[in-house]
C-alpha cells in the first residue's frame, strides 16, 4: 500500500474557498484506477497548510496513472488558484493504522 502526503499552501484569505474547491473536484481523484481513500486535513498551528493524504494500491496508481490523466489536470485546475506556493508530494509505503482496542 501506497500513501502519497501532498503538502499545501493555501492563502489564508480564501482557505473556505479552497474547501469548497476541493469537495468539486474530489470525484476525479476517487474515480483513479487505485485509489483507495483519502483525507484532506487543515493544519492547526499553520491553518494555511493543507495535508492530503491519498492512498493508492500502487506507485504506478498514482504516478504516472493518475498524475498523467486528464482528471489529474482537471483536479489541478480547480484548486491552483488558492495555492500560496507550489505543492510537495512525496510517497510512503505502509500498511494502514492498526485498529484500536
């Protein structure tokens, strides 16, 4: 299993905007062959910095699958103007959280 942790910057003036944003085009990522959830979280220190974690059953799942496609350019598209500064991505490896008892 697969987790991709983008890191994004969104001006604080239209984080609500970018909430709203995300919840339109958030149905092109979960169409992705692979795609196996996802959480977008706000952070509390930094509220200007979004965390989505997306995971996928494969490296290939997201890159090049979903990164290549036009939904990738599409999902893009609906978000970039909110974002104060270019995105990081970067991919762990790992199996999901225990269950609690």
């Amino acid at each position: 299993m697969i987790y991709e942790i983008a890191l994004l910057p969104v001006h604080k003036e239209h984080i609500e905007a970018f909430r709203r944003a995300f919840a339109e085009v958030a149905p092109l990522l979960c169409r992705a062959k692979g795609y196996g959830g996802h959480m977008l979280a706000q952070g509390i220190e930094t509220p200007e910095q979004f965390n989505l974690i997306v995971q996928w059953q494969s490296l290939e799942d997201h890159t090049p699958g979903f990164e290549a496609s036009e939904d990738h350019r599409l999902f893009m598209m609906g978000l970039e103007d909110y974002f104060s500064g270019e995105p990081t991505v970067y991919h762990i490896e790992g199996a999901g959280f225990p269950a609690g008892d």
